[in-house]
C-alpha cells in the first residue's frame, strides 16, 4: 500500500513509495527553489537504469543515514517554500507542489524499507531503528503545520469554485482529509500530545518487528535424531541438517520457524512429541519472556493508539483509523465478521469430531490438538479425496509455475508478455527480474521476483514499487513481489506446495494492481487504495491457479512432463471446501483479536501493561468469540502479530480486510465464470474498471462499475463450505454483508 507524502511519511515506513525526478514545479514555487539545498549522494537523482531501477552495486549500508537525514531537511526546504509562497493558494502552487515534494525521501525511504523486509542486517536494523522516530517526527512538523494547513483549508475551502478533473478533486480531499486526520484542527497541545506518541509508537512498532523476526529465528525447533522426523523426505531432512550446520550444530536438525503460527512440516512429522515441540515453539516464541518477548511492547502500542483516538474525540483506535476504509466504521466490519461464526463454530465442532475418529481409529488414545490437526486432517482430507500434498508437488515446480502459470494467464487476460532480464542488479542472487510488455508491445514495467525464505528476510508475502506509475513524472512501475518459500536443497527440484502456488498467484495480483496503474499523481496511483480493498484484485487472481487452460500450461511433473490428472485436480477443489473450520476459523480469529485490541478505550488500554494481563486479555478476547480457539488458534497471537504492530499504523483494526476483499473476491470470480472464465474481453472489462482506477473513486462505485451491482457475501460462505448440508447446523445470514444504511455511516 501507499500514502499520500502528508500522511505520516507511511510511505516511508512502509517502504511503499516513491516520487522520481521529472516533475515539473508550478511557477510560483520556482523562484523558492534557490533555498532548498543541493542533495549529494546515490539518492539526489533518479537512477539511470532502466525505469529508473535502483542500482544496489552503488549503495552502501552506510549511505542510508545520511541520505535520510539531507532528504528530509530537502523536504523541510521545500515545504518552506510552499508555505512562504507569497502568491494566494492554488491547487498547483499548494497541493501540487505538495504532491511533489520529497522526491529524495521518496528514493531513499523505498529502498531502504524494501531491504529492511527482504534482506536485513544488523547495519540496517539499526539505522531503522534510529530513524523510523525521526521520520514520524519528520512527517508531524509538515502535517501538524498551522500555516500550511491553511493553504490548503483555502484551496479546500474554494473547491465548487474551481474547475478540476475527478483526479484533482479526489487529490485535494486526500490532501485535506489526511492533514484533519493527522490533527490539523487540534489545539496546539493536542498537537504536541499526538507527536509525542507518534515518535514513541514509530520506536515502539520498529521494535516490535525486530523481535518478532529475532524470535521466529530463535524459535527453530532442534532436534537430535533423525528417528525424531520420521514422515518427513529426505530433502526436508537434508535441509533440516544443512540448516543445524550453519548454525553451528552439526550432527543435528533444525526446523525454521515461519511468520504463522500452524507450520508447514506438521503434517508429516509422525512423532507427536516433535509435532508438539514445533507447534510451541510457534506459539510462544515471544511471549517466553527474555529479550524477544513482545508483550509489554504491544500493550503499550495499543495503549497509545487509543490514547490517540481519544484525542481525535473517537473512542477507539479501529474508529479513528477506518475513517478511510470502504467498511467505514468497525461495527460494518464486525457485523460482517460475526455472521460467519455459528457456521464456522459448527463447522470447527464437526472437523474436529471427524479428526477424533480418524486418530481412533488408528488406535490412538487422545484427542486432537492443534499440533496433531493437520497432520489427521491430512489423512482424511485422503481418505475422502484421495489426495496426498506430497502427490501434488511434483507438479508445481516454482519457475514453471510462475512462467508457465502465472504469465501464462496475465497474458490471456490482458495481452502481457515477460522477458527475464540478467543486466539489472539486484539487492540477493535468489532475485530475478522481467520486464513486462504491454499487449501493444509496449513496455509496461520491470517485475523483481524475490521467492524464498532466509533469516534475514520477514516472514509473509507482499508486494511493493521501487517506483510508481505517475503520468505527472513520466514514470512506469518497478514492483517487487516477496515471498516465502523453503528453498529446496543444492541439486533438488524447487517443488512447491499448493498453497505456495495460490500465493504466487496472489502477491501477482497485486502487481497487476500496481502494472496497471493509469494516474497522473503517484499517491492515487496503483495499489494506493483503502486497507479494505487493497487485497481484492490479489485475491480474484487466485482464480486462474486452478482454472483448467491455465493448470494444462504449467502443472506438469517434473520429471516425467505429464501434466496433472484432471481427477487429481478435481479432488484438489472439492477438498479446498474441507478443513475450513481450521483454515477459515484462524483467520476470522486473528481478524476478530485485531480488533478487539484496537476496540479498546485509552483507559481499558491503560489497564493492560504487564505480560500476564496481555495473556489474559488475549485469551478473554479470543473466549468470546464462541470458537473453539483451544483446538483452532489464531493464524497469528497477539505477540507475533506483524500485520498490526509491526508499523505505526499498519493493518490495525483492518485484518477484517482479508475476509472482506474476499467476499469481493468471490463474488468477482462468479462475474467472470458466468462471463467466460479467461478472455481477454474479461481481462480488459477488469483492467478498466478496477485494476487502473488506483484510489481515485469510491469502492462501491468501482465494483459495481465492473459487476454491475453492489457485493454479496454468499459466494465467499459457498466457497468456504460454510453454506448447506451440515455446515448449516446453526443459522447463518447470507443475504449480503452491508445494510444499505450503513454504507455512508
């Protein structure tokens, strides 16, 4: 995701923007420039490689302080000259000028953040940490500004006067809102209140990633035999062995955690006590106390949220943040949210009956638990698919997949074509690089693919720009796609399971997002949209990961070329709808825990502040949903939760989203199964209605520019198999996921 420059510098936090050079300044804030310092260095001018790439053979890890500190006294400068422009506010001189300041800090921030996620070290890690305040500091002098807020309250305040393209409108009422919602109208000590808890919360989230990702490194799993990882291949041995050697371990086994609390090798591990050991290394790898523990931290993050809601007059942190979301306010998002739990409660109960059974009948004398449910879940997801995970991989090889399966369908839908490119540097050898054609044969962009897991990468899956597509600068996008995938051992295949093949799909999605991106302000442009929608487009492009033309083109053994059985695919999608009560029930849990943290008044918050009160505000929260949290925990607990404590602002109070832009996922890929399926008319009717919008109109507006009419919840339930048969045990609604009323609230 992006923000506007005024926001709070998330751009920069986040590592999600950037401004190029090229940008031609209005008039009167020309004759200003005279005192806005030369910028020295790697990052005072655009790079010279194709689309303006960055070219990481000239940056030192040493450059990045010194480059953020010139970019921001640049940017101070320029904001100056926007303040002191003796010529009456403008749209151009004003919010223009406004839009096109910090081009520097733009550079510097995309590249440093991007490095800080993928490939971090202790240099970096340190710099962030000295700088993530500043910067917070940084972007509160501009958005906190009294003169300048008033230059653009005068172009707000003049808007039915003037005459300007929808664009520009919606540019000026981002500008506005944002500087409002920074605190703008506050009192001057409101003010000095907001910029003290927003430089503490900047120390305090950076702080909060760093463990995480500290404990989730610490937290491997060391075992000493081989006999104790029996049920797993020889490759994941070996990598278990190679793994334990570079760590200083040889004659052992390590098992390396990733971002989620269910992991990945549970299933085939056969001795309980080691799927046991894995499963809490996972789930209390920062609440254990020591230097990775997080729980004071994240109790002091929520605190201050809601000490900043409080004084922005809202009662709560998810009331304050979602004034830009397409749910609007927190009780859409929780009564969309609530009424999938009878279904998915019953849904939970009755998984959990039949994984019983399948354990007793093979004689075993317990119950499920959370370490044994997807190693049983398996075995009866075989028994009534016939379907094995290890029978599926050998035929997603990852470049295949990505190549053969990914291109594959952009070019059906949209006309795309790639061409792998080795001139380009790149911040890891695993990283490679295309560029993208448009269907014109037009050059449309360069696609960085960075796929596997290392310690100095951050768990999860995300998409970014080196730079955005803006028509005001000329410039295309260069995205990047991260993901986290176990790299397979010297010598093997790079087998990959299903899910990392939806993923793959997935974070493409978002590119496409960002590829066709047709805005004149970089701020609007491509993926800059609401928390709410941003992951729509990524999930409709899951779709084509099964859609058969697509699956004929890329899912073929890697040794023998066959491609899949119809009838293995087959049990594929009919088995997507089992095991939802686990799959579906830990996100719907993590998204509900997200908000009842970020629901909390300042003195609730208040309240909690030792490790003992987190714990247990966490287990009440999670209580009430009426799940069966003991057997389905949440996809992440509240101490490694990076979605929402990892940033300042991050996904707090919006994991809901995932689940949210699935119902318009959805009900998306019902509109183009009942349209065609893969056609380019479809892809094109899709290009030009949601994926080149940006954030440049309302979101009901845009879906039903494409659909045709408003959102409807049922097929996602459908999808789940949370409608009909026994999943219908305790009622449901379905008859949509908004009143009419509401949608303005």
């Amino acid at each position: 995701m992006k923000a506007h420059i005024l926001a709070t510098i998330a751009f920069a936090l986040a590592g999600c923007s950037t401004i190029e050079e090229g940008a031609v300044n209005s008039a009167d804030t020309a004759a200003a420039e005279s005192a806005i310092p030369e910028a020295t260095g790697y990052f005072a001018k655009a790079s010279s490689l194709p689309f303006h790439a960055p070219d990481f053979t000239q940056i030192d890890d040493s450059d990045y302080k010194p480059a953020f500190e010139q970019a921001m006294a640049i940017h101070s400068a320029e904001i100056e000259a926007i303040k002191n422009n003796p010529e009456p506010p403008t749209f151009e001189n004003t919010i223009v000028a406004l839009e096109t300041s910090g081009r520097m800090l733009g550079r510097v921030a995309t590249v440093f953040y991007a490095l800080t996620g993928a490939n971090t070290n202790d240099t970096l890690d340190a710099v962030q940490a000295e700088i993530g305040p500043k910067l917070s500091q940084h972007s509160d002098a501009i958005t906190l500004d009294p003169v300048l807020f008033q230059r653009v309250k005068a172009v707000y305040d003049n808007r039915a006067a003037m005459t300007m393209t929808p664009e520009d409108a919606k540019l000026l009422e981002e500008t506005y809102d944002q500087m409002v919602h920074a605190g703008a109208l506050l009192d001057p000590a409101q003010k000095e209140q907001v910029k003290a808890i927003n430089s503490r919360l900047s120390e305090l989230t950076t702080e909060f990633s760093q463990k995480v990702r500290q404990a989730t490194v610490d937290g491997a799993l060391v075992v000493d035999s081989r006999a104790q990882l029996a049920g797993l291949s020889d490759a994941d041995i070996e990598a278990a062995a190679k793994l334990a050697t570079e760590r200083g371990l040889d004659g052992k086994y390590v098992i390396a955690l990733q971002n989620t609390t269910q992991q990945p090798l549970l299933p085939e591990l056969e001795d309980r006590a080691t799927r046991e050991a894995l499963f809490m290394n996972s789930y209390h790898r920062a609440d254990r106390g020591g230097e990775n523990d997080t729980r004071t931290l994240l109790a002091e993050i929520a605190g201050l949220r809601a000490q900043k809601a409080a004084l922005f007059g809202q009662p709560d942190w998810a009331s304050y943040v979602m004034y830009d979301r397409m749910a609007k306010n927190p009780k859409t998002a929780l009564d969309f949210m609530e009424q999938m739990v009878p279904a998915l409660a019953a849904t939970q109960r009755r998984e959990a009956a039949l994984l019983n059974e399948q354990i007793r009948a093979e004689g075993g004398d317990f119950d499920v638990r959370p370490w044994d449910w997807y190693r049983y879940a398996e075995k009866v997801r075989k028994a009534k698919y016939d379907i094995d995970e290890n029978a599926v991989k050998p035929y997603f090889e990852l470049t295949s997949v990505l190549e053969n399966g990914v291109f594959y369908a952009a070019n059906k839908l949209y006309g795309l074509s790639f061409e792998q490119r080795t001139d380009l540097p790149v911040y890891h050898p695993d990283v490679t690089t295309y560029t993208v054609f448009d269907a014109d044969g037009s050059e449309l962009g360069i696609f960085y693919f960075d796929p596997f897991q290392r310690p100095s990468k951050r768990g999860g899956a995300w998409m970014s720009n080196f730079v955005d597509q803006s028509h005001l600068y000329g410039t295309k996008p260069v995205i990047y796609n991260v993901l986290n995938i176990p790299k397979a051992a010297d010598g093997e295949p790079q087998l990959v399971s299903f899910d990392n093949v939806n993923t793959l799909f997935h974070e493409f999605g978002h590119a496409l997002h960002g590829f066709f991106a047709d805005q004149k302000y970089a701020s609007l442009s491509g993926t800059a949209t609401a928390r709410d929608f941003v992951e729509y487009p990524s999930q409709v492009n899951e779709l084509w990961a099964t859609y058969p033309e697509v699956l004929r083109n890329y899912a073929k053994h890697y040794e023998t070329g066959e491609t899949i059985p119809a009838e293995l695919v087959e049990k594929i999608e009919a088995a997507a709808k089992f095991n939802q009560g686990y799959d579906f029930g830990e996100v719907v849990e993590a998204a509900l825990l997200d908000m009842k943290w970020h629901a909390l008044s300042a003195e609730e918050a208040a309240a909690i502040d030792t490790p003992e009160e987190v714990d247990a505000f966490e287990r009440s929260a999670l209580e009430e949903l009426g799940l069966e949290v003991d057997l389905v925990p949440p996809r992440y607990r509240s101490t490694y939760f990076n979605h929402i404590f990892s940033s300042p602002a991050g996904y707090s109070a919006g994991y809901y989203s995932y689940l949210w832009t699935e119902m318009l996922d959805r009900d998306s890929r019902q509109w183009f199964l009942d349209n065609g399926g893969l056609t380019r008319a479809n892809g094109d009717h899709y290009r030009k209605t949601v994926l080149s919008r940006g954030g440049t109109m309302d979101y009901f507006k845009m879906f039903e520019n494409f659909a045709g009419r408003q959102p409807d919840v049922t097929p996602m339930l459908e999808a789940r198999g949370l409608l009909g048969g026994e999943a219908e045990a305790e009622p449901t609604t379905s008859d949509g996921p908004l009143p009419p009323e509401t949608t303005e609230d």
